[in-house]
C-alpha cells in the first residue's frame, strides 16, 4: 500500500513495548511518526485520515533482532562462504531482508559481516525493502580467535579481509578505528571460542581485558556500542570488564560473570533458539556440516537453557537476537523463534515480548523505536491473537508498518 499522511490504526488490542496492554485502542500515525495513541470512543479521525480496522489483531512496536548475520549462505558448509561469489550472496541477502521485514522484524542488528554495510545503504536509500539495519562490519579478533577462519593459511585470512586480526592493545585499537573508518554502525568483538570456529573451544577465553578496553575506548568516544561474543564464563568476564555493552551467547556462564553483567548494566542477547537447531540437527545432520560442529554442539545444549534461566531470575536486561544467517533451520524470517523459546524455557510471556521490542532496542542505543508512544517512530507489527497468552501468535503476522509505511497488510 502506498504511503498516506495520515493512518488512524484500529487493532482489538494494543501491547505498548514496555509491558503494558490496552484493549480497543486508536493509534495515529502521521508521517513516520506516532501522533498519538488513545482509545476507539476518543478518537478524532478527521477528513484526511485513512482507518485501517484491524480485527482479531494484537498491535505492537516493530520486533528487533539484536542478532543476525547477513550472509547470504544457504548451507551449513563452510566451503560455501569460499566457492560462492560475494554477489551471489548479496543478492541472496537482500531477499532475506525483505523476508525479515514481512516476519514483523522492523529492526535488525548485524553482529558481524560486510554484506550488510553495503545492504543497509541500500535499504535506506530504498533501492530494496527491509528492515532497520545496524552493521557492524567486520569483527574484531585475536589471532586464532573464533572469526579467524582457520582451514586457511594465515596470509589469506588478511588477504581476504573478512576478519580484522589483531593482537595487543594498540592493534586492536587501531582495528576499531578502521571499523569505524568502514561504517560500522557498532563494533563487534570476539572473546571467546565458539561452536563454528573449528580449533578453539566455546569455553576458552580470548582477548585480554587491555585489548577489549582499547575497542570499547575507540567506540564510546563516538557514541558506538560494542558487542562481544562470549560463550565461556571468562570470555564474559573479560568482555564486561573491559566495558562492552552487550554479551552475544553467554553458554556458560557463572554466577560471577551474571554479577558482573548486573552491576554494569550490561546487556544478555543469549541466542536461546540455537538451542532447537542444534537439537534438530544433532538429530539429523545436514549435508556439508563438520563432524567438529555438531560435538560442540552436542556439548553446549544442556548448559544453553541453564545460563538463560540463571541471567533472567537475577534480572539481567535480556534482548533477543537469533544468530540467523540464511540456511535451514537459521533462515531469516524465522525471528519469532527467540521469543518463543524464550518461552518454552521458562520466561513470562510478557517480558519475552519486552525483551523482543523495547529492551532490544535500549540494547542498540535506539530511542526512537521499541515502544509504542506519541513521537516514536511509526514501526509497528500486528499478530493474529494475543501473545501473551499463545506466543505462537508471533508468527502470524497480519500488520507491518515501517516508518509509517503499511508493507504488509492481510486481510
């Protein structure tokens, strides 16, 4: 549908973003913009609006994935990432943008790649349809850390500047001013092994408090924000010490390194719904993953649950993000899995949804989105039901508006 000035949305409920329900509400959008939010007798259409009845229908603020790879790869081979052409891969991106965004995904934060710094210009100017994109390039890594791809020799992981490598603080501070020099919207940092990196271990620490703290400096300075993938407790530990803003992961954590993350503030993006995949594929492997893949896997299931239910139940800010980057089973389109295994492991309902709008978007320093509220910006998805009770529900997406433009309406 095309753009109008003014929408007067009329869905049977209303869910604000910051745990609050409003039964039979009127929410006003003026340009990209939310006029107003009130209630059906109150309500002052006037001539030039356009009233979108929307029955049945729970709205909300856009959802936001804190976690996402824009890839383009459709395999779990890691062979794929060579032999398919970055093009190739591009264009298969901006196809899983466009699927994101009809999901109910209004925002998305790409926690490490270069695709998505050229995609979210793109999305931006308009030349694609897509979500809010936040990129942050190419990550941050220590020699031998979890993004350097170790099936190649080291002179073509430089060659191939996919990774920016680096050692002691003062490399790793000048890393981050070449991040920030390509784009970066945030700065991504490796401080532990992880399950697809073949020849470390998800639980061994990397990274030193010096180095973390020299990126964080360089990123603080001009109002970015540092995320650092840390599965292991002590890649945790170093993570928050040296002052990142939010854990990626966090499979192992301790009761010190949940302590930490609550006395800093720090953010927890715990990719819960990796926990179903690698159940699924453990059961039935697909073609092309490594033998060393699926025992890491194997070895994180059973922790993966714990460490989320120890962070929620001392109160650490949680935001959802799924670590999807494009094959089966981690297609993008599928973002409602975070919440919804969120769930199934134990959160309320309600503080899944807070964790999928407005605690996400405080995740990404986005002030603008994540709550429904006169000013904010107009990104808003309707569900077939009530998320409260059925978080399925969250998967039935009726309604999407991105600022202030309807892209998705079914009747």
């Amino acid at each position: 549908m095309a753009h109008r000035e003014r929408y007067v949305l009329l869905p049977d409920r209303l869910f604000d973003g910051r745990g609050e329900f409003l039964d039979k509400p009127a929410v006003i959008v003026e340009g990209k913009r939310v006029a107003d939010v009130t209630t059906r007798g109150s309500v002052e259409v006037g001539e030039r609006a356009t009233i979108v009845e929307l029955k049945g229908v729970t709205l909300m603020p856009g959802l936001v994935d804190a976690h996402v790879h824009f890839s383009g790869l459709r395999t779990y081979n890691p062979a794929e990432a060579v032999v398919v052409p970055q093009e190739l891969r591009t264009l298969r991106a901006a196809q899983d943008a466009q699927k994101a965004l009809l999901s109910g995904f209004t925002t998305l934060r790409d926690c490490g790649g270069t695709i998505a710094l050229a995609l979210k210009r793109a999305v931006a100017e308009g030349t694609i349809q897509g979500p809010r994109i936040l990129a942050a390039g190419r990550p941050i890594c220590q020699t031998g850390g979890h993004c350097d791809a170790h099936y190649l020799p080291l002179e073509d992981v430089v060659r191939r500047g996919h990774v920016l490598l680096c050692d002691g603080p003062w490399e790793c501070r000048k890393a981050a001013r070449i991040a920030l020099r390509e784009g970066a919207d945030l700065i991504k940092v490796m401080t532990s092994g992880g399950v697809g990196s073949e020849k470390d271990d998800p639980r061994h620490p990397q990274m030193s408090v010096e180095e973390v703290r020299s990126v964080t400096e360089e990123a603080h300075r001009v109002g970015k924000r540092v995320a650092s993938h840390a599965q292991g407790a002590e890649g945790v530990k170093i993570a928050v010490l040296g002052g990142v803003d939010s854990i990626e992961h966090g499979y192992f954590l301790d009761e010190e390194s949940i302590g930490l993350m609550l006395e800093r503030g720090v953010f927890y993006v715990p990719t819960l719904c990796l926990v179903e995949v690698y159940k699924k594929t453990l059961e039935s492997p697909p073609p092309g993953i490594p033998e060393w893949r699926l025992r890491k896997q194997e070895e994180c299931v059973e922790h993966m649950p714990q460490s989320f239910r120890a962070a929620y139940r001392a109160g650490v800010k949680i935001a959802t993000g799924t670590d999807y980057y494009g094959p089966p089973l981690r297609a993008f389109g599928d973002h409602a899995d975070e919440p919804i295994t969120m769930v199934k492991y134990g959160m309320n309902p309600v503080d899944a949804l807070v964790a999928s709008t407005k605690n996400a978007a405080e995740c990404l320093g986005l002030s603008d989105i994540g709550t429904v509220e006169k000013g904010k910006i107009a990104d808003l998805v309707g569900v077939l039901g009530d998320p409260a009770t059925d978080i399925e529900s969250l998967r039935r997406v009726a309604f999407v508006m991105k600022e202030g433009t309807i892209v998705l309406k079914r009747s």
